[in-house]
C-alpha cells in the first residue's frame, strides 16, 4: 500500500487539470475575436438599416445616434455579451467541446445577453432609436461570434496539426490494449496536440531522467505496477516540472461521461452513463410539459372522434392501461384500445400463449405479430397511423415518460433480458425514441438495444429534436406498424 501522507501528496498534483499550450493561446485568442465579431455585428446591423433598408423605411434616428456614438453602445454592450458567453463556459480551459455544442452556447448566451440589454432599455423607461438594430445585432452577433470561432478552430488545427504549435512531448507507458488504442488514436490524429516521442511497457527512470526537457508530459496507461514505482515516478515529474497524468484503472467500466469532485481533500471520480443531467434534464422536462400539454389540447377533437370509432364497434373501455417499467419505476402506459376487449382491463393478453407459435421477435423477448388475429379494424387503422399511442401525451405530461427515450418495457420482457440489456433502463423511457424511427417493429432486439444505448450515451436536446421530426415525418409516411 502507498503510505497515506505520500498518498495524499500525490493525489493533490494529479488531479490538476493540466491545460496544452496550443489550447491556452487559442483560448484566450478567442475572448478578442469574439468581441472584434461582435463590433462587427453591430457595425453590420447599423449598415444594413441606414444603408441598404434605407430605401424600404426611412432612417430618422441618425442625427441622435450618429455612427461613433453607437459604436461605442455596441463595445459597451459587447462586453455584456463577453460576461455571459464566459458564465455559459465558451473561455473554459478545462473542456474541449464540439462545434454544434459550442455554436448553441453561442446562440444562448447571446439570447442571455440581448435579454440584457431589453430589461435595461426597458427599466429605464427609454425608448431606443431602433428596435430593428436590437433584433439585427442579436441575429448578426450569433453568425459572426460563430464564423469566428470556426475561424479559430482552424487556424488552431493548422498551427498544431502543420507546425506542432504548443504540442506536447508525451512519454506513454503501457503494456494493454488500452495503451495501444491510445497510441492508435494520438498517431492518427495529430489535431488532438500530442506527439509520443517514446512508448515504454514498463516506467523506466534512468532513460527518462535522460530525455530530460525533451518532454513535456508523462502518461501512465497502465497502473498496475508497483506502488513505490509509481509514486517515485510522480516524484520525478514534479521535480523535473513535468506534467503527470493516469488512466484510472477502472477504464474498462468507465464511461466518457464522468465528474471529478473531492469528499474532503480525497479526489473521487464519477462515472456517469449518460449526459443527460443538470439543466439538460431540467430543460427536457420543461419541452416534455409544453409539448405534450398542446398535444392533449391540440388532439382532443381527434380524441373524442377516435373513441366513438372504438365504441361503436366493440365493446369494452376506449383506453387500455398496460403496466411499463421506465428507469426502475412501474406504470400505467394509457393507449387507444385497439384489440378486442378479452381481460378484465380490457386488454387480449391472455390469448398471448395461444398465439406464441405466431411470434415474428424469435430473437428476443419481445413480442409482435404482423396480422394480429386480435385487432379490430378501427386498431388496425389507429395502430398503422400511430394514432394509438397519442394518448401517451398524457404518461408524457405526468412525467411517467419522456417525449423520447428507449422504448417503455413490460414487466415479463425485463425478467428475460440479458445483462447487457439492462441498460436501457438508464433513463426515463420516450414515447418515441431512436429505436423507434429506425424501424423498431423490424430491427432484431439486439440492435434495437444497441440504438438505445447509442442515445442514452450520446444524448443532446438537439438529437431530441430530431427524433421528434423524423417520428412526425414516419407518421405520415410510414403505416407499417403492426
């Protein structure tokens, strides 16, 4: 065992998030292209409405606000807009993130930031020479913040991937496949800013006291030797000024959704499944109500037309409640009745064994019937325009589901899946879902996990969207349900 005191040494320097070079210059590059972007946005908005909209309204506020004067509005304003893209985390050091995640921070700190300057305007009671100028400047400062950060990540991928700017010299040790997937990985893309310049199996002192300033980075892959080894090791880096890092040995069981917090002065390590967290949670519940709160009010004629259709020809309720388990919870998924009542709930499941040699899922727990002998006509017609599944709007609105997420399992199906199954119980199940606009009635059940778990560990709102477009785009085009 390491000794605690020297444990305690130890863990404080390697948990410090280290930031590369070339990342540190272009981050702070990017705080005076964002305000030189955002001048020019106003300069735009400005030209557009004096200059070229001119001839379509007349501009009367030119003599109160000449060009100098607004100008400088616009550089007081830009730093508004510079405070809030640095609270939505676009100057963060720590994390890399991708163009459309960063393009969204963009549009909603500069939201943030012409909100702003409303409630400014508007508490000191001021009428503003221009509402067009306030809409046109927020619109431009979005395109041109963006055309600029995308200028910067290029000339950023140029500098490093062409002229090795502010690389880092990486010593790698590491004798698995963790350690060669790596080294794969840093070789075939040098935009990443690292550079091994030796690959050891084992740590070796002598030779690395001897590369010297050669160096910049120390990267243990493979922390299972022995404890003394590695905390000599870690001594030299901080004696000789160079950065150490690990690859927790729990990596096989890591996800790349992870927090770093401390309890106490120990660092701990989160492992997460999923980012969906946070606001992002909060902000998909806020789309969840709104959404399926007009969906209930925007179909009730479709409703009430569709249960008279039900009642008139079968007897038995107009919806069916069939139990669902979403996360870890059970509930009462609420559909159109579309099979005739046999159950007391007034359901046909009690015929299901009768007709298992009919069972077209052979490949897993599921079961799904073409020409289901227990719809009726009207549920046939409901089942293939999706028109069955509407009243779920309402699970939606309890917040029993989500809009999307995997598909809602029964009780029986769950009580037969494998352990690699299971994690599509991660999160709250959707009344649509990914699986579900790539063809769920057809995709054999392991694939059908394999999507699911694509969204719950890739989710993003806009990845919501899109299912949500392509579920309304299957409606109308698709009537293959079964």
């Amino acid at each position: 065992m390491i000794p605690w005191n020297r444990l305690k040494n130890v863990a404080g320097h390697v948990t410090i998030y280290v930031v590369k070079k070339a990342d540190l210059f272009f981050n702070v590059i990017r705080l005076p292209v964002d305000f030189g972007m955002l001048m020019l946005a106003g300069l735009a908005a400005y030209l557009l409405r004096t200059q070229v909209l001119a001839s379509l309204r007349p501009v009367y506020f030119q003599l109160n606000l000449p060009l100098i004067t607004y100008l400088s509005l616009v550089a007081v304003v830009s730093l508004v807009f510079i405070c809030t893209y640095a609270i939505s985390g676009l100057y963060s050091m720590k994390i890399r993130i991708g163009k459309a995640e960063e393009f969204l921070k963009v549009i909603i700190a500069s939201s943030a930031g012409i909100m702003l300057v409303i409630i400014f305007i508007f508490l000191r009671q001021a009428l503003f020479n221009s509402r067009f100028l306030v809409l046109g400047a927020w619109i431009l400062a979005i395109l041109f913040v963006g055309l600029g950060r995308l200028l910067v990540r290029y000339f950023q991928h140029v500098a490093v991937t062409r002229y090795d700017f502010g690389v880092q010299r990486v010593v790698l040790i590491g004798d698995d496949a963790v350690a060669q997937g790596l080294i794969e990985q840093l070789t075939q893309r040098p935009s990443t800013g690292y550079r091994i310049i030796a690959h050891w199996n084992t740590p070796q002192l002598e030779t690395l006291a001897a590369l010297g300033d050669t160096i910049d980075e120390v990267l243990l892959v493979t922390p299972h030797y022995a404890d003394l080894t590695i905390v000599d090791l870690v001594d030299f880096c901080h004696e000789h000024h160079i950065v150490f890092k690990f690859v927790p040995n729990l990596y096989q069981t890591l996800t790349k959704h992870l927090d770093v917090d401390t309890i106490g002065t120990v660092p701990v390590i989160e492992l997460k499944r999923t980012p969906l967290d946070g606001w992002g949670k909060v902000f998909k519940r806020v789309v969840d109500i709104v959404v399926a709160g007009l969906g209930l009010i925007i179909l009730s004629p479709l409703f009430l037309i569709v249960a008279i259709l039900i009642k008139s020809e079968t007897s038995g309720p107009v919806f069916i409640r069939q139990e669902r388990i979403s996360e870890k919870n059970k509930f009462l998924l609420l559909k159109f009745r579309s099979m005739i009542a046999v159950d007391p709930d007034g359901s046909a499941d009690s015929l299901k064994d009768s007709l298992l040699n009919l069972n077209e899922r052979q490949s897993g727990p599921l079961f799904k019937i073409k020409s289901d002998p227990r719809v009726t006509k009207v549920g046939r017609f409901i089942r293939r325009t999706r028109i069955d599944e509407f009243p779920q709007f309402w699970n939606v609105l309890k917040g029993d589901i989500s809009l999307v997420g995997p598909r809602p399992h029964l009780p029986n199906e769950i009580s037969h899946y494998e352990k690699h199954h299971k994690k599509v119980l991660a999160i709250k199940a959707g009344a649509t879902g990914l699986a579900q606009v790539s063809g769920s009635s057809d995709l054999p059940f392991d694939e059908e996990v394999t999507l699911d778990s694509f969204y719950i560990e890739n989710w993003s709102m806009g990845m919501d969207f899109k299912i949500i477009f392509r579920t309304i785009f299957k409606m109308l085009h698709d009537h293959s349900a079964v």
